[in-house]
C-alpha cells in the first residue's frame, strides 16, 4: 500500500459519503453526523440524487458533479447500486473506495456476478477498495469518523496510540468504548469486511510506519491473505510495535480431528495458532485481554520462550495476591518464590516472604516507600522474567497514592504488570495513562501475559514451492525413499514379489510383512499386515493369509509385492506430518500416537520448516511424551533423534526435488536413548514433475 | 447457629469498638467511622483504656465498665490483648465477638498456647467467637459496617440480597466495590477468619431463613468444615437459594498426581470440585462471575445436568454474536441452531437463520418488537435449555431502548442471559435491576453458566461409618472378596502354597501367576508377577522365578502362596478407587489405566457413594473411555457393567462390615459389551475391628 493510499484511507483531504441519508442516526445518515461531531476539517461531500441537502447541507447528486475528485469515497448504497458507484470512481480517479453493503460474498449467484463486475473494474484502474462489508475506518485524533458504526457517537473518541483491524465491523465499536472505560486510546481503526481488494495484513502493513502508532490490536474471525499478514507481521516485528489478536475459532478446534489426515488433525485453529505465534503475534482468548495486553505487549520483547516464565506476585491484599497466583499457575506461568539474596534484601525493608510464592506486603505496611523498595528489588532480580504487582482498595478511594509507587519503579528492563483487585477505573486510567500495563481481572492479566511470552521471534520469509493440492501418492517402501533422504530413517527392509517369495526371511527375525500398494491407505483394516513372522515358513504363510484377507476385502486389487520390515519395539510412538494449509502455509505436526492424539487431542503443531529448537518445543508440548522422558521409572527415549526427525519433515516444505505435497510418518518408534528413532509406515505425496 | 446469634452477628442492638484509635483512617479506627457514615442505629460502644473520647465520641476504659452488656464486641487489639477481650467478653455473657488479630494459626508456640487459651475460654461459657483473623460483618440495609476493610467507605453501600462469605478478609472490599460498580448489591457481609469456632458454613447456614437475602456468593480458599458447609448447601438447595462459589487451588490441580494411591491422585482440588458440585453449589474460575453468576444461579434450576446444555445465541451484533457463541462452545456448552417450527416462527418475523448457530437479527432490523418476538419465540422453543441475548452498541447509547425487549421477555421458564459487547455500565445495571442476569464478558457467562448448569441435585446426608485413618491393608486375593462382595468380580483364581503346586494349570489357560503378600504395593517391581502362563509345567518354572526374583529385592520377605489367575483381555482398562478425604468426605475416582491418568490427568471424581446415573456422568469424563464407545470401528466395553461396578466401589463408602478405609481395583478390565468388567488387580484396606 503507497503512503498515498494510506493517506486516502486514513487521512484524506475530502471524501464523498455516497448515499448519504437526510434521516438522523440511519446508518447511512452517521457519517456525516460524526465528521460534523468530532470536528473532521477535511472536505465532505455528501452524494445523494434524490435530496438538494441532507442534514442541513449540500448534496450533490452524483459523484461526476462534485466540485473535485474526493481522495475517499464512502459507499453506503446498497449493494448493486454500490458497484455503479464503485464504477464511477474508478472513472473519475478517486484513490479508495469504501463499500459497506453486504451481498458479496462468493456461492450465490448475486454475490458471484458483483464479485466479478468488482473485479473487472478494479482490474481497469488505480482505484483501491476496502471491504465490501466494510464498516468504515476511522482516524481518532483528527476526528475522522469515515463510518456508520453507532458507536463513534461517542464523545469524546478515544485518542490514542493503538491501531485496531477488524474483519467484523461491529466489533470495532465495542472495542471504541471499551477502550474509553478503559483509558486506552487508538490512533487508526479499521474495519476491513470481506478483503475482497485491500486485505487486513495490507493495510496494518501500511500502518506499521505511522508514527501515531505504538502497537496493533486484530481482532479475526479467520485466516486469510496470509501473506499480507505476515508481511506486516515481520514489519511490525522489526519496528518493535507489537501485534496482539484475538481469534474466533477456539471452539471449533479437534471438532473434526481425524488421524487418517495430518491437516485434518491439526485442526483449522491449532494452525491459526501456529501462524500467529510464529509471526510474533501474541493470541489472547480473553475479550478484554486485546486491549489491556497491549501495554505490555511493549514492554515484553519478542524472544522464544524460556522453559519457563518465572512471574514474582507482590501483594497488598492477601486474597487478591492468591487469585492472581492462581490464575497464573493456571495458565501455565510459574510463580515462583524469590531467591536467597532477593529474601534477604526484602527483609531489610521488613517484607516477610515464605507465604508460597507470594509475596505480601500488607505486614510490612504498605507505604510508598515500601511498596516501591520492593518492587525495585523485585524488578532488579535475576530470578523473575515479569513482576506482578496486586493493589488492593486503597486502589480505589487514593488511586493517586496507591498507584504511584508502582509507576515510579515500571520504568525498569524487567515488565511491571497490575491487577487491581477492587473496582478501580481510576487507578487502572492512571496506570495505563503511565504506560504500565493494568489489568481489571486476574484472568485477563493470565491470558494477555501467557499471549505475550508465548510469541516467537517472527520467521525470515521462507522459499517454499508452490504447491498444487493434488499429487501422486508413494507406496510405503517409496515414501520410506523420500524421509530416509532428509534422515529419517526405518528399520531393514525388503520388498518382495508375492509369487517369488525367498526360503529364508530376508531381514533379522521378528518381522512384519505387510502389503505394498500405492491404492491403499488402511493396509491393517483390510487384513494386509501380519506381524510378528519368525521365519520363512511363517513369512509364506502370512504372504498367503495377506492375498487372501485383501483379495476379499478390495478385489479390484492384486496383491502383487510385500514388505518385509524388522520389527522393532520402541518407549514411545507418534506421528510426523507436513502439510499444507491453503491459508497458513506448510505446516508440521506432531502428535501422540495410535488413538491418544484423538482422544486427548494430544498435539503440537508448527509453521515449517522449524529447527530444532523447535521441534523440542513441540515435543515439551506432546504430553505423552513425558513416558520417553523418564517419567516413574520407565526408560528414556531418543527425544535428540525425534527432535531431528520433526526437522527433517518439517524441510520437506522447502524440498525443490521432489517437491512433497503432504507426508505422514505415522508410527514413528522412538528408540531408547541413543538408538535414535525409526517411521514404520510412511505416505508421501509428492507434486506431479512437468512434462 | 441460633436466631439470637445470627441476629448479634448481623443485626445487634450494642456493639463494643475493643481498641477503637481515635486516628481517623487507621483500621482500627475505620469501624466506628463507618458506623457513623453509613448512619447504623444501634449503640457504639467504643472501649479504649487509654484515651476518655475516640473521634470525638465517649471512649470506655474497658469492657466491664460499659453501662451494657454489648451483644456483640468487635476486637481490634493485637492478639494477646485480644485473648484478653475475649475472657471478658466472656465473663460480661456477650453473645459474640469477632476477633480481627492474626497470629492463631496452628504450629507456632504463640498460636497454639493462643488457641488454647480461646478454646478454654469457649469451652466455659455461651460466647461465641468470629475469626480469629476476620475483617469483621456487615448488614449493607442497616448501615452496620462493623468492620476495618477499607472498602466500607463506599457511599452508599450497595444494598440488596446476595449474601457473601469469605475466608479472605481483603477480598470482601473488593466484591464490595464491584459490586457496585456492577449494580449487584448484598445483603449480609462476612469474613469468617480462621474460623476457629464459627464456620462458614455455620454462618450461612443461618443466613438462609434471612429473609432479605436471595442467594450466596462465597470467596473459598480451601475446603474446612464441610460438615457445616453441606448442611448450609442442602438447607439453601431447600429453600432456593443458590449458591455460587469461587475457590482458590485450581493451580495446584495434578501436580501431586500419583497413581498409586487414589488420594493423592484425585488432587485437592479435584476434590473440591467434586464436593461443591455434589452439594448443588456453582462453582465458578472467573471472579467475575462469582457476582454475575448470581442471577443465573437463580434462574436455572438445580437438576442433574443432561448430557448436552442447548443453547441459542441471538444477536444483533454479528462480532459479539459470535464471540459468545465461541466462548460458550469452548466452555463444553451446545450452541444449537433452532429446529424447523422455530426456523419457520422466526422466519414469520423476517428473521433469517441459517448463519450456523448464531440467530443474527440485524437484518430484520433491531426494532424493540423485533427483538421482543424472537425472544419470546426462543423462550418458547422446546429445543433450548438457555438462550443468551447480545446487544451492540445500542446498549451503551440508549440502555433503556436497548435491553428493554430483553427485560420484557425474560419472565420466562427458560432462562435468558445477556452478554453486552460495548461497554454499557449502565445497561448492565438496568438489566440486573430487573432480575436478567448480565455479563461484560463472554468468558464470565460462559463460566457463570457452566458452572450454574454443573450444580448437581444436592444430595441427602449419607450415613457414613467413622473412619480413621489407619487400617489393615488385605492381600490380593482378600481384596477381589471384598469387592466380590459388593458384586466387582475378578478372573477365575486359585490361591495356591508355594510349596505345594498342583500338576496341572488350576485355571484356563493363559494364566499369570502373582507373589500374593499383603506386604507388597508393587508386585511387578520385585518381579512378583509372570504373565501369559500356559501349562503346568510353565506354572511351577513361573512360581520358582518370582520367588527368586522377590528373595532378591525383597529379603525381608517369603513367599509362601502365589495366586493363579486366568489371564483376560478387555476392550479398555481403568481404575476405580474409593478414598476418604479428610475434608471432603468419601469419594470415588474413576482413571484412566495405566500412565494416561496421570499423563493426561484423565479422572473423574464424585462423592461417594454414586447411583448408575453419577457413575454414567464419571464414565462421560474420562476421555480415554471414548474408545470403549465404538471409536473408529473399536468394539464397544460393557460400560453397563462399569458403572455398577464404580457404583459398588462407591457404596464401600458406607459399607458397615467390613469399614472399608481405602478400596482400589487397578486395573478393572471393561470387556466387549454385554460381557462385564472384571477386576485383576486390588488393594483394599479396612479399619480395624474392636476388641
């Protein structure tokens, strides 16, 4: 997006308002209301043919008549009426329209004729469009209201640092008073509908260099034009303002797990999370968490994720202290006690510690002095990753006095946060007016600080292949083939003519013989494995047994060659996989093996290719893997050789020979510590190679 | 707790200040300051022997001197003095004091000799003790804030009917004021302490014929006196009035997880959790929702939950609308789109559905008879358990327009609730004056109805033997005949002498062969136990490896009998366990076999004893148990036949002869439907008998 365009969306010097209504408080009548309302000093040109005024000024009755070309059009016609409009923009030069009407959207025959007749005109000139479905953008500061959302009626608008993108336009309103409870202002805000030109990742891009803007709040319903979003992502990074969204989605996660199908498996929003979180963008799951994470989203720097995330608690109130204690330990961060040292130099300021992890300070009197000396010896110690600081109700009735100590020690390498127990508006404004991050509710202090440690250091733009959906699928011994060639290795193997089967077995005894067909996915379902074969004699009869279960089962097929594999025995099973999300990308899976990735949706999923630091993130996360970690006793699997494996697959997604379009280990045999790890059954789908 | 204490408590006609300051703001002070704020009516007693007048008022030099016997004396001296008070209180037939001193906690010199000396003081007369370490009571209507939280400086106080018990003093203040700021208003107010000598429990118990309150919100940090706790519940459960609790100690949860004996298995919490919900209280993780729940609670009925809570979502925001549905969906509720004759009676209204779950009326446009009529239409549809209305931006604009069809509607069987998107203080506030329990979350209605829809029927007293800790551990073979007894059965077995083996296999083949000794936890550990025995002869070399194996890592012991029993294989395996906890009572604890419980924490727990339907809810939770239920074309597990024998095992809960302390079959075998379970491995422990 140019600066020009930017510029048109966000800060024009005259925008149209097409089909502007002489009705007070019709949606269509808001635009004009608000720039009017919040004192916009730009030009408004209100289009309408059937009025000489609405609102009490001039109309003019078609975009062509206007006295100059508006750098912004906002449509609020119905939709077919906002294609001619859109149409007359074009013609006339205008930078960006804005369209608001819905029935755009692709599957129904009008929606598919407006698509294309948007399109073709898009296709024949400069303009720009944001949504359909858009509900209009807005500029706080200078009171470029450019929407109908009901909510801009608010007075004054929120004037602040933080850009909000929302691909649901009501949303945006919501997020505008909630931000004014909160104290928390925004700079742009933007709803982007349908994306059907200008997507949400383009116009954050552009939005990445305005200097009115310190950090990102997105809030998505899905995942689309990716690219954008990461792009903008990797700017953001690199400018160090940091992006924070909110996705729907959670509860459809595992509703369609299936282990047939890595992406299946995954699920739609375990890959929407690993795409956020692998563009640095912290997720929370709280509403309120995308607002007041942001702060401190700003004092957290992006870096992979320590093992753990050491949080000191510090309380004026016994019971608050608790919750917030509670609430972290919960959602995985560890609360943790302070050091030796640390004790020591709070018990020069006569703070008592040994009450568990938290430290309370209603003992020692909780005065500015107090207060303040032990957050700064807090803040300084080495032990703690972040410092939470829970204020009680002086909070409320002497927030001035209450909330001082904690700002004056904020300003320290190690992030401050606050939960104020009591309802305190106050004090949280005043916090937040301070740039410390202040939150109204443990669990939305949890949420945002988990969302904020859990980012990655956002990922260089990886070449990846482009890649069709369809391919040809290998049989075992040739997908066997492509993972031993990035190093994932399988025990000895033997592939055999059914009808000239040798006297002897051909590999070490036990073995397994299995059918070899590049048409079957469920070879045990159809009788085409035996295992546990001795010898030769056994090995003709589990040969005879495989042609005759499969004959039954599938007689469109012949039975034409086996493997014969060596058995080996693992301390642990799982499944490898890399796919392809039409949105996100390549993707790695790993996940628990034989039915527990299902039943306990036990999983890790990651954009690929990752490296092993990665991979043992992902295998920390697998929780059936803490039996290959020597959980009571058992032995310890070859957990460095598993982290190798998910790198070698996760490379696949960048292998330009052959240039793989899915691939599933599954099982893969973790051996014992040093014996590395072995696939047992493999589909590769490698791209159909040119003519 | 009598009529007379309740009303010295909450409502006396003297109370004596023991300590009052005459420094304005100290806590000491604060109490008669808030008397005199809130206008309380009775007598103010302060007693301070060092000063004539306190804050301007008539200062007592000491108890006795007082002109009354004060029915109720509130203690702010240090803990030394306070015992004092406390005596005199005693000696002057004071029906009550509330002591606000720490230092009687159990374990230091000074708090036991302390406890002791109350406890004499108690023993030897009719005065009754609050705390120690409580912030003291409130009756919001009268102005009677006797108390030093900081919190009560609140003007007004919010009046209404919610009652609230806490065991932290410092988290009543800020219920108080979110109270206020949610509109909620309380009843009664108290901070139990230590509960020495009045419980919780106790106190609420009373509070149920108050007739000003309506329901009860209590702030828990671990679970005391349940005794008294479960007397309030199925007194409140008989009256109607609900209770919603939040408890600290989720965090802890699993991380004492240990397999090999049930309690500690189990976790405190989970515990906890399973108390509550038997005791048909709401137990909620989100502090918002201890208020905001309060409603609900009331509207919902306690009832046994069916497998699927329906519930339909109607918006007028799409965003929000959606967000709740997510938030719902994600909290285990049915977001359920309406049948055919509610699809045609919305469509009546030109209300389109189709939207997946979320009934979307911005189209039909947000008219109050718009919304009015598809609420009723919603409230009327047999296929809803619950509908959640969400209002936009409206709602902060013009409240009253807004939420007026939702309070117009709500007078319905069905109940409704509302989340709000935008911030709307004042729209909440309208809809909770009229009795519609309101949100500002979606996570906090989510949680709110979770937990209100978990509540279980609350159950009646259960004769339960006393237990003591300590019993005689059986061996395996006595342990299958106790379970036997309540009709758990096990494999064909055959207890046989060590020395003295028959020729042939006493059971069919395969067989294992088991050490049996009641001294030994972990027979696999010291080899004790051979498996897959065929014959006789596979018999005796079997019975002669485990007792080398055993004479080598167990010395100490002999083997004299081994027991043999028919090895069988089932479709899943589980463990059922009975525990008496020493708070809570008997539970039973349905697992996961082998290392999934602990992995995956995947264990269902319940007061014992259970009926089928209890015993049908626990087989429902543990999620490993999904592939008993024909899972990807697995044969189903008589689950019939585990939920009697979780039934059987729980009503060793009650059993007279023998006590049983502690019961575990570990692991019981679910075999293919219609075949029963069996147990194969057991350890019971019964109490001693007398002489």
């Amino acid at each position: 997006m140019s600066a020009d365009l930017y510029r048109a969306l966000f800060a024009p010097s005259s925008v149209a308002l097409v089909g502007a209504s002489d009705v007070r408080g019709k949606p269509t009548a808001r635009p004009l209301e608000f720039l009017r309302q919040h004192g916009w000093n730009g030009d408004v040109y209100p289009v309408n043919p059937k009025r000489e005024t609405v609102l009490g000024e001039h109309a003019w009755s078609a975009l062509a008549e206007l006295p100059a070309v508006p750098d912004h059009a906002l449509i609020l016609t119905p939709p077919d009426a906002a294609v001619d409009a859109v149409r007359q923009c074009a013609e006339l030069g205008v930078t960006v329209a804005t369209v608001v009407a819905d029935g755009f959207l692709p599957g129904t025959p009008d929606g598919d004729r407006r698509r294309r007749e948007l399109r073709e005109i898009l296709d024949g000139s400069s303009l720009r469009l944001l949504g359909p479905s858009s509900l209009g953008v807005a500029t706080v500061a200078s009171g470029f209201a450019c929407t109908g959302n009901a909510a801009f009626a608010e007075e004054p608008l929120p004037s602040g640092d933080v850009f909000i993108a929302s691909q649901s336009g009501s949303v945006l309103g919501a997020l505008l008073s909630r931000g004014v409870e909160m104290g928390i202002g925004f700079a742009g805000m933007v709803s982007v509908g349908n994306e059907f030109d200008i997507s949400l990742g383009e116009v954050c891009l552009a939005a990445v260099d305005d200097p009115a803007v310190s950090s990102f709040a997105l809030f998505l319903e899905n995942l689309s034009h990716t690219g954008d979003l990461a792009a903008f992502a990797r700017a953001a990074a690199e400018r160090g303002k940091p992006v924070v969204a909110y996705k729907l989605g959670r509860s459809d996660d595992g509703a369609r797990l299936s282990v047939s199908h890595t992406g299946a498996l995954a699920g739609d929003d375990a890959v929407a999370d690993a795409f956020l979180r692998a563009h640095g963008i912290a997720r929370v799951v709280t509403f309120d968490a995308l607002l007041e994470g942001q702060l401190l989203a700003r004092r957290v720097p992006i870096a992979r994720a320590p093992a753990e995330r050491r949080v000191a608690v510090v309380s004026t109130t016994g019971g608050g202290g608790a919750m917030a204690v509670d609430c972290l330990a919960h959602a995985g961060l560890r609360v943790a006690a302070p050091e030796p040292v640390t004790v020591a130099r709070l018990a020069e300021l006569g703070v008592e510690t040994g009450h568990g992890a938290l430290i309370d300070l209603t003992l020692a009197g909780a005065t500015y002095d107090t207060i303040k000396a032990a957050l700064d010896v807090l803040l300084s110690a080495p032990e703690f990753d972040a410092v939470v600081a829970v204020p009680g109700s002086s909070a409320r009735f002497t927030p001035d006095v209450s909330v001082k100590p904690i700002i004056d020690s904020a300003d320290a390498s190690t992030p401050l946060a606050v939960f104020v127990v009591p309802s305190a508006p106050q004090a949280l404004q005043l916090l937040r007016g301070s740039g410390v991050p202040a939150f109204r509710t443990a669990e939305s202090l949890a949420d945002a600080m988990t969302a904020v440690f859990d980012r990655a250091p956002v990922r260089p733009e990886t070449a990846v292949p482009p890649v069709g959906a369809d391919g040809i699928t290998l049989d075992e011994d040739a997908s066997y083939a492509v993972l031993d060639s990035v190093g994932l290795a399988s025990p000895p193997r033997v592939v055999l003519a059914a009808d000239d089967l040798p006297a002897e077995l051909p590999v070490p005894a036990p073995a397994v013989v299995k059918v070899l067909s590049d048409q079957l996915a469920h070879k045990s379902d159809v009788g085409g494995v035996v295992l546990g074969v001795a010898d030769g004699t056994q090995m003709r009869t589990a040969v005879a047994d495989i042609r005759t279960s499969v004959a039954t089962a599938r007689p469109d097929l012949g039975v034409d060659r086996v493997i014969v594999q060596q058995m080996v025995r693992g301390v642990a099973e799982v499944l490898i996989g890399l796919r392809r999300d039409p949105d996100a990308g390549p993707i790695v899976v790993l996940a628990a093996g034989g039915v527990l990735a299902e039943v306990y949706r036990d999983r890790s999923v990651r954009m690929a290719p990752v490296d092993r630091e990665q991979a043992c993130e992902m295998i920390d996360e697998v929780r059936s893997l803490s039996v290959a970690k020597g959980f009571r006793g058992a032995p310890r699997g070859d957990l460095e050789a598993l982290a190798a494996a998910i790198v070698a697959v996760s490379r696949l997604a960048v292998s330009a020979d052959p240039v793989v379009v899915e691939a599933e280990a599954n099982p893969v045999l973790v051996l014992r510590d040093g014996e590395g790890v072995l696939a047992v059954d493999a589909v590769v789908t490698v791209a159909e190679t040119g003519p």
